[in-house]
C-alpha cells in the first residue's frame, strides 16, 4: 500500500474512531426519546436551548474509559474539566460549571481524580458546584458534565459546499505518557489557556466561521468526518496540512487527541481573518481542505488521492438525516451532544 492508503487503513480502523461508531446505536434507540420539536438537531458538541433573553444555554457531557482513570486517575480528573470546556468553545460558547459522577475502588484513587479536577477548574476558572461520589465501587469510572452559555452558537451542520475547512492547534507541548494525548494544558500558564479559548467566541461572534467541532480521541480527520456527515456534505482534505509538530509524524497525529484543537467550516472571504486571528495569539489556523457537494471525503497527499469515507454507504453518527431540520437556531437547536 502507499502512504496515503496506509494513512486511510489506520483511521478507518482506529480506536477512536470506533468508539463514534457507536453513537449510531444511541440515535437510533433513543429517537423517539427526543423532547424536542423538529427543529432539534442532534450530533453536536453540545446541546443548545435558546434562553428568553436570546442567548443559548449550553449542555455537554464526557464519560471516560475506565482504563484510564484506572492508571491514570489526576489526568482523568483533569481532562475531566478541560474536554468539557472545549466542547462548550468549540460551539461559541464560555463555559459556567461542572459536575461529575466518580466512582473509585478506594479514597486514595478519589482524591487523585478530585483533585485533577480541582486543577484543571482553577486554572479555567470553571467551578465545581455538585456531583456524585463513591469510593467503594470495583472499578474507576468518570463522567463530567458542564453547563455554558453562547451568544451566537457554531454547530456542526452549517458547512456548506464552498467552504475552507480550518484547522487549529497549539502546539506548545508535548505527549503525556505512551498514548496520543497531546498534553498542551497543565503546564501552560493559565491566563494563556483562558485567553485562547476565549477565541472561538469571538469566532462565533464575529461570523468567522459557520461550522466548528473540537478535535476529539478521534483526532483531526475523525473529527473533521463528524462535522462533515452533519452538514451532509463531503471534502478534500490535505492530513499534511493540519498544524503539527515537526518532530511528530503525520499519521500519529491524525489519530492525536490535543488538549486545544478545533476544525472549522470557514467561508473563503474570512480565511485570512481566522489566520490572523489565531495568530494574534501564537496559534496556527491553517486551511486543511474544502467542502464539497455529496457524501463522498478523499484525502489528498502531494499527486495521490484515496477515499476516506463515503456516508452515503457506511454512515459513521447516524444524524446526517437529520440535517437541515431548519435554517435558524430553534427553541431547540440540539437536544443531545457527542
């Protein structure tokens, strides 16, 4: 196989990718569950109710595979916060607070989990105000949910064909442990983190972009599949072309998950505006790719180009038939979160 085929081989079948499979099963069972009118869209980084004074009320929830808060119980409290607040900013939104479910073996393995999460909440300033909590259970387990607020929301099904896909990344850190989490977050000043994050609703805001999703365990290209099968549409990406560490190949970091990073869906006149915005704080924004019409997304390196998915055959969420429910942010615009 080529490079570009070995690349497509390994994103189909990553771990993280198969876990986004599943979200399929939840659409499907939980369907007619939806308290919602039909202008609900499903398949979000959050759930959006529109508030009485015109703003949105952002929900989210992150559960954890049990592993990892097994071995690694202070990151897993950690990330527990900093997941959810990048959901919340990569729909335009400012985070509120949190709560969380843990369950652990014993106290020790508790107070490592609260107290990652004690750190990652001081340093976004994002409280802790409830949960539930159990030391006697056989194994590690954690949820965090969060509540946020947004003026103006991106969603994952407003690309449009036409389109530049972005991508963004700091690239001020390093791997934690063995794995592919790029961790850019516990070691960096915190007045940083909270000032880049506060980018995306300026994004938002300002109609930068129309269509953003943060870059999850499914990393870059898994990520960018999700938003695309949303708004029904396909694309032409370039995996070289994301923002990565020199020292990091491009195959690894397709299947990274970074503590900051988000894809957008950018009309071509605010390309340079979103580069320079970014860059304002010593952030690369970089186009990726563009949207196309159809259902089909090829990945492109130097001459060769291979396909990477085509919804149209193997849906990957389930919520594509779920698109264009309206033109407008409802009452309800998303009634569950991914």
């Amino acid at each position: 196989m080529s490079w570009l085929q070995t690349l497509v081989h390994s994103i189909r079948e990553s771990k993280g990718l198969a876990h986004k499979k599943d979200i399929a099963i939840a659409m499907d069972e939980l369907a007619s569950a939806q308290p919602c009118d039909s202008s609900c869209r499903v398949g979000d980084d959050c759930a959006v109710l529109k508030s009485a004074d015109g703003s949105f009320l952002l929900f989210a929830i992150e559960g954890f595979m049990n592993e990892f808060v097994q071995e690694d119980p202070w990151f897993a409290g950690y990330c527990g916060v900093m997941v959810n607040v990048s959901d919340i900013a990569a729909m335009g939104g400012r985070a509120t607070a949190v709560v969380d479910a843990v369950w652990t073996a014993d106290s020790w393995q508790l107070k490592r989990v609260l107290q990652g999460m004690a750190a990652a909440s001081a340093r976004y300033r994002v409280p802790i105000v409830g949960g539930h909590t159990n030391a006697r259970n056989k194994q590690a387990q954690l949820a965090v949910s969060i509540i946020g607020s947004a003026n103006a929301v991106l969603s994952s099904f407003d690309a449009k064909p036409g389109d530049v896909l972005m991508s963004v990344i700091d690239l001020r850190g390093s791997y934690h442990g063995a794995g592919n989490n790029w961790n850019a977050s516990t070691d960096s000043p915190a007045e940083r983190l909270r000032a880049d994050l506060e980018l995306l609703p300026q994004v938002a805001e300002g109609g930068l972009a129309v269509a953003c999703k943060d870059i999850s365990m499914a990393g870059a290209l898994g990520t960018t599949l999700m938003m695309l099968e949303c708004s029904a549409c396909g694309a032409e990406i370039w995996p070289a072309a994301f923002p990565r560490p020199q020292e990091v190949s491009v195959e690894r970091w397709m299947q990274t998950f970074p503590s900051f990073g988000f894809v957008f869906s950018v009309p071509p006149t605010c390309v340079e505006r979103m580069k320079q915005l970014f860059g304002s704080r010593d952030l690369r924004c970089e186009p990726v790719g563009h949207v196309i019409e159809g259902s089909m997304v090829w990945v492109n390196h130097e001459s060769e180009r291979e396909l990477l998915w085509d919804f149209s055959g193997t849906p990957l969420l389930g919520c594509s038939q779920l698109n264009h429910a309206t033109d407008v942010v409802g009452e309800a615009h998303a009634c569950g979160s991914i």
